[in-house]
C-alpha cells in the first residue's frame, strides 16, 4: 500500500504508565474541590480538558489556572512511563521504509515531549500535534489534530494510517479521510470510552503493528483485463488512492482496444498476453507475478468497474491481520439489491458444484474480489484459463489447507458490466468442465 504517513497516539499506544487515568481523574477532582469548586459541578471529569473548560466558564476561574493542575498531573505520571514492548522496532522499520511519523495527542505538549525524551524516542517524529495546537472543539475525536498533521506534512488522508489503542483515534481517522488501526490490548493508559466506530484494521499489540504494517506495505493488486479501455482508467484512478503504482498490476488479456496504452499512461505495471488466454490465464500471470516480486498480500480486483475500493479494503482486512490465508469479498453476504436473478441463480449452481469438490462451501465463489497471503498465494496452482479459474481458486486454496474466509461487498452493475463476466452458457461451460475434471 502507499503508506506515507504514520499517526501515533500517545498514550496507551506507544507508553503506557503505573498511574491510570482514573487515578489522575481522581487527584483532579480532589484538588478543584480543595478550591472550593462543588462536586456538582465538577461532574466526571470526562474529559478533562474540556470539563475544565466548563467549569472555568462557570466559576469564573481564570482556565489557565485550572489547567496548570492537569498539566501537572500528566507530567508526574508521564515521568513514570514506559515504552511498550515492540515500539522501537515498529518505529525503526517505519523509518527504514522512508514513511513519515506525527504524534497526536490529547495530552499537553509538556508531557508529550517528557513520555518521548524519557523513553528515547523523540528523534522519530517528524511531526507532534498536541492539544494546545488546535481550538478545543478539534480535539480527537474530531478531526482537526489528524488534519492539522496533515496539512503541515503535505500527506494526503489515503496515504495516511492512523494508530491508536481508543475509539477517539478511530473516530477522527475516519473523520479525516485516514485509514485506521485500532490496538486491543493495552490497558494502560485506556481512556475508559467505547469503540464508536470501525476501525478499517485491529490488532492486539505493537508487535502484531508489525506485522500488519510490513503485510500492508507489499501488498500487490492485480487487475485482469480484456478489451476494458471504457473502464480501467476509472479503476486505476481507484486503486491509486491507496496503492503504489509499482505494485499494481494490470494483466493486459490480449486486449484489442486501448487498454493497455491507457494502463501504461498511469504508471502502473503492465503484462501483456499476445492472445487472449481468458481469465484464468490472467489471473494465475498476475499472482505468479506478485509472487516472485516478493508480495506479503495479493488483491485481485476485475478491470469493468463492478468492484469498491473500499471493500478491497474490507476484504483485505481478515488477511492482513493474520486472521485467515485467503479472503473471498461475497456479494451474496453483502448488498445483493442490484444483483441480477440469473446472477443469483447462477452463482448458486456454481458454489454448490465448486463446494462440492472443495469440501467448503464459498457462498460467491465467482467473485473477482479477493485477498491471499503471500503462502497461499504460492500454493495455489491454476491449470483453467477461462472462468472456471474462480472455483479451482476455491478448490486449490481449500485443499492446500489455506484459512478461508468471506467478507461481505457490494457489487456495482451497470449495463457495461453486465456484459462482462459469466453468463449462463459460460456458466454451463463452468459446471462442465469441474465434473468433468472430477471424473477424469
């Protein structure tokens, strides 16, 4: 993925410390009573910077006064903290690979800078946007430290990943345009808040970061494609968004149109077949492909336009966390309004013959929407050139043991590509050929 850009939570995400934040809501709160200030009006705290916004207004209690006892209060607890394990090494790969980093965080500047100097990391940053640097009302879970980053490294928001271990850092992501990686596990430091919204990937520790990111980086999208020059343009515009040029791929199917000089005029990698081999053919050149250039994950992603970039990356999601081998985006599962009653019926017939010899039932297993890593990628043989490529992918990835799961998409039909793909007799052909292989 064209990963530039890399946002950090704080606290909780990379440091956690011995003192919670209930305990620092606490000695809060007893120091504002101390001045007087009534519990009513006090409240919970939640959250603090804001609440002491309110009650500055309402007591008339000069702010700055009120916040120099938070800032205290995060600074001697940041004096105490400590670096997650695995930190370092997510930091020092990020960098290796040229990708900028900004912290943003709800905590004050002063102790922002005190958590990093204290745990050696503050060389890392290119970039810290603390809670002084935007109007209260662009605090997380607004969007406005995340666009303020981004605004000042030029980033943007597709390039960007945003992590965090709160349902604030999601919400802003999402907010902002960023994609999103939520951290499960680290307890210290948690903001006692629910997760409000769908992070776009979650994983359990900094450790498991590393792995996803090193998965998310080289990742390869390969695009078959026969006689698609009304469409590819519009997909590649797509794909772009989120992916490098270099790793896109388009297998030019023996095109008798413009598709391959429109695919080249974007920079992306072109294959070329002198004649057309079918979908099959194009699919098994790409992943080969992908395979050899070192790929962690491969996407397929058909060239008509009927796939979304964002459920390329919902199908992508299980896979790169870890969660399952091979990933299938099922129209069946999803919005199936627009889908066609053939197409319905079609599919039907098609996974239940292709479960039939897969031992799995797939319940789209002619989607064109899908997610290997890179061992099941290079396990999976493909003899079929023609469509029944979809269901020996099934078969193959099933057989050689590989995780398999399905993920709900929506598919878009317009008339173009309702031309495209299987039609009944290609899927009679389909269902002929899988028996016929059975019995051979």
């Amino acid at each position: 993925m064209d990963i530039r850009l890399v946002i950090f939570d704080l606290d909780g995400t990379l440091v956690g410390a011995p003192r919670s934040f209930a305990e620092i809501k606490e000695e809060l709160k007893k120091r504002l009573l101390e001045m007087g200030i009534s519990e009513d009006l006090i409240g919970d705290l939640t959250p603090m910077y804001e609440s002491l916004i309110r009650i500055s207004k309402e007591t008339g209690i000069d702010f700055k006064e009120l916040h120099s006892i938070q800032v205290e209060l995060e600074v001697d607890r940041m004096k105490e903290s400590f670096l997650f394990d695995g930190v370092r090494d997510v930091l020092d790969d990020l960098k290796k690979w040229g990708i900028k980093l900004a912290l943003v965080t709800r905590s004050s500047r002063e102790a922002a800078l005190i958590a990093l100097e204290r745990n050696g990391i503050s060389n890392y940053f290119d970039l810290i946007v603390a809670r002084e640097d935007v109007p209260p009302k662009d605090l997380k879970p607004e969007p406005g430290q995340i666009k303020k980053a981004l605004q000042d490294l030029g980033i943007p928001p597709e390039k960007t990943l945003v992590v965090g271990d709160h349902g604030y850092d999601v919400i802003a992501a999402g907010k902002a345009g960023t994609l999103s990686v939520l951290i499960t596990s680290h307890d210290s430091g948690r903001m006692s808040f629910a997760v409000e919204s769908e992070p776009n990937f979650e994983v359990a520790t900094i450790s498991d970061l590393r792995d996803l990111l090193k998965r998310l980086y080289s990742t390869y999208v390969v695009v078959p494609a026969y006689n698609e020059e009304k469409t590819i343009g519009k997909v590649l515009e797509d794909l772009l968004r989120y992916f490098k040029r270099e790793e896109i791929v388009v297998v030019n199917d023996g095109s008798r149109d413009k598709t391959q000089e429109i695919a080249r005029s974007y920079g992306v990698h072109v294959l070329t077949h002198l004649v057309n081999r079918g979908l099959g053919g194009a699919l098994g050149t790409g992943l080969s492909y992908a395979v050899r250039k070192g790929a962690e994950l491969v996407v397929t992603f058909d060239a008509d336009g009927q796939h979304l970039i964002s459920d390329a990356l919902r199908v992508m999601k299980p896979v790169a966390e870890g969660k399952a081998d091979f990933a299938v985006g099922s129209r069946l599962k999803g919005d199936v309004s627009e889908m066609p009653f053939v197409k319905k019926f079609g599919n039907f017939v098609l996974d239940a013959i292709t479960a039939l010899f897969a031992h799995k039932y797939v319940s789209d297993s002619q989607s064109g929407l899908r997610c290997f890593n890179k061992s099941c990628a290079s396990r999976i043989k493909i003899t079929c050139d023609r469509y029944a490529v979809s269901s020996e992918i099934i078969i193959e990835a099933a057989k050689k043991g590989c995780r398999i799961v399905e993920v709900p998409i929506k598919a878009v039909y317009t008339e173009y590509s309702m031309k495209k793909g299987t039609n009944v007799l290609e899927g009679v052909k389909i269902a002929l050929n899988l028996l016929f292989d059975k019995v051979r």
